[in-house]
C-alpha cells in the first residue's frame, strides 16, 4: 500500500474520504455560505468543530464572520438587526460517534451536497448545524491504523468511553459483572466525556430533526432506546419513517424503536433518547462490508463495517433520508 494521498484514497481502492479529505470537502461546502462552530474539545485536545448554514436565503442569513465560533448565537435574532428573518426549522446532521462507522461521514457528505445544492425541498429559513467527526480521537486512530494496514477495533473515545452510551437521558453506569463487554462502556457518569458535551453544544437548543449517521444493519432508529415502550414518541417517529420509505423506498431498509431492536437489547444514554422530545433517528447504514473486500481484509472491523461503494448505498438510502428530512422539517408537501 502506497502512502502520502493525505486527501483520498479512491486511487488506492478504497473510495472513502481520509480524514483530511472529508475535511476539505467541508471546506468547500462552508465556502457557500456557511459558518464554522467551535464546540469543543476531545479528550486529547483536538478541536471539535460544527458547520452550520441557513438554507433558502443566503442574502440575509444572519450568519457572519461574528458568529464564527459562538455556537447557538447565529439561531437567535441579533441585537439591533431590523425585519430578521424568523429562525426555520434546525436540522442537526451527525457523524462518526462511533468512529469505525466511516460510511456514516460519506453519506452525511452527499446529504450536505444535496441540501446545498436544493435538491431537498425545506422550508425556506431552515437552519442546518453538521458536526461531521464527533469523535475525532477515534477517527485518527482508525485512520492511522488503516495507513498501517492494521486491524483496529474502534468504537470508543480516547478513554475508551462509548460516545453511543454517554448521553445524559436514561444514562446508566455498567454492572462490573459486565466488564468484560466491548459494546457497552458508558462512562463513568452522564456526558461525563468531551465528545458528547461537544454534540450536545452544537445540536444547540432543541433542533427540529436530528440524524446521526452509523452503521450497520440497515436500520432506521428511533426513541426510546432504553426501553420496548410503544407511546407518542414512538408513534410519531414510526410515521415520519414509515411515510418516508414508502414515497422513497430503500430496498432493505426497515424502521423501529432502537428498545425494540431486539428482546435482549437496551441501549442506556444514546445520543437520540437526548434530543427528545425533538425528532431524531439513528441510521444504520448499508450491511457493511464482511466478505466483499478481499481476503487481506476479512478480519479487519473497518472493513466489516463499511461497504466498499459509499456511493452505492447513497444512492440506495438518499432518497429515503432525504424525504425523512423533507418531512421531519415539515418541508415537501406530498
Ligand atoms: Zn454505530
């Protein structure tokens, strides 16, 4: 394996972004307008940073150079300004908690692309955060692993703390007699970590709709996560998701609240039981790539989970996320 393409590796057959590409890709994307949002620090000081755009009328965004790094300010009317635009809805995009998931960042991308580029009908005013690498500790392990040719298992922070596990809302410490568990390490207590104070900051107060971007299964998520409960909440996610799949179907796609994924599973402190009673879906993307990358790579978790075409699995899931976010924003009338 050659080194040095700090940007891609398409050419070295991987077709995902590195870490720096996925980054100037950003870049790009914040040039039309956008701010960028400083909300926080990971457990080993790297800078944790959000974008954010209004959508529908650029003239009088209200977003500007002041608002670089002030985190919420730019959703508020500012002092002095006359006829400011009202807030529209905020749609919070969110990748890489867990940060093997490298086809949650390649999908989020298309969306922002797609958002930007009009192609997702939003009323007009929508506000879009993105905090595309949560975990960015996490994502330069699994990247320097992948330079090294290594197999790494990633699901953590620096600390080894479960970003998926940490959220305040129905958090909860582990058994000891359960110590020996790589899928559930919350915390020593609720938000405890940097990543998940720097998420929270960045969703800002209450967003209308949050998707965050993880794979595999190919799962549409909702609240409750911690419990088999079928209330409202339930309800109201199952028909946003339900209607979406059937305007634009995603061969393979089912939905269902994450407490009843299964009889045995509950999942304490995730990221979509803290934003209630806002909208929020976690999306289990594609069913990874066991098998389809070659033998040199069987073992390898990044390549379990990530399929090897990102482009396919957006073209297979995008119109369905796209119409959750029409929908969910209460955009794109049928
Ligand atoms: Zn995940």
């Amino acid at each position: 394996m050659t080194r040095g393409d700090d940007t891609t590796w398409t050419r070295l057959g991987l077709g995902y972004h590195s870490n720096a590409g996925a980054r100037g890709v950003l870049d790009e994307l914040v040039r039309r307008n956008g701010v960028r949002l400083h909300v926080g620090e990971s457990a080993l000081n790297r800078p944790i940073e959000a974008c954010r755009w209004r959508l529908g009328d650029p003239a009088e965004s209200g977003l500007g150079a002041a608002d670089e790094k002030r985190p919420g300010v730019s959703l508020r009317p500012q002092a002095g300004a006359t006829a400011e635009p009202q807030p529209g809805p905020h749609l919070f995009l969110l990748s890489l908690i867990h940060p093997m998931e490298w086809i949650g960042r390649e999908i989020h991308l298309a969306l922002l692309g797609d958002l930007l580029g009009g192609r997702i009908a939003v009323p007009p005013g929508t506000i879009v955060t993105s905090l595309l690498d949560a975990n960015p500790d996490g994502t330069a392990r699994v990247e320097a692993a992948l330079r090294a040719g290594r197999p790494s298992w990633n699901r953590g922070n620096a600390r080894g703390v479960d970003l998926n596990r940490n959220f305040p809302t129905a958090f909860r410490t582990r058994p000891r007699w359960i110590d020996f568990w790589p899928m559930w390490r919350p915390g020593p207590g609720p938000a405890s970590e940097p990543e998940t104070r720097a998420v929270l900051e960045a969703a800002g107060d209450r967003p209308t709709l949050v998707l965050s971007l993880h794979s595999f299964g190919r799962w549409i998520f909702y609240p409750p996560s911690h419990s088999r409960a079928i209330d409202a909440t339930v309800e109201s996610h199952g028909e946003i998701a339900e209607r979406a799949l059937q305007d634009a179907p995603a061969r393979g796609y089912r939905h269902r609240s994450l407490g009843r994924y299964a009889w045995w599973f509950r999942a304490y402190g995730t990221e979509i039981d803290a934003f209630l009673p806002s909208h929020s879906f976690l999306v289990e993307l594609s069913w990874g790539g066991f098998g389809r990358w070659g033998l040199r790579r069987l073992l390898d978790p990044f390549f379990t989970f990530n399929p090897p075409d990102p482009s396919g699995e957006y073209e297979r899931v995008g119109p369905t996320l796209r119409r959750i976010i029409e929908i969910g924003l209460g955009g794109g009338a049928t």
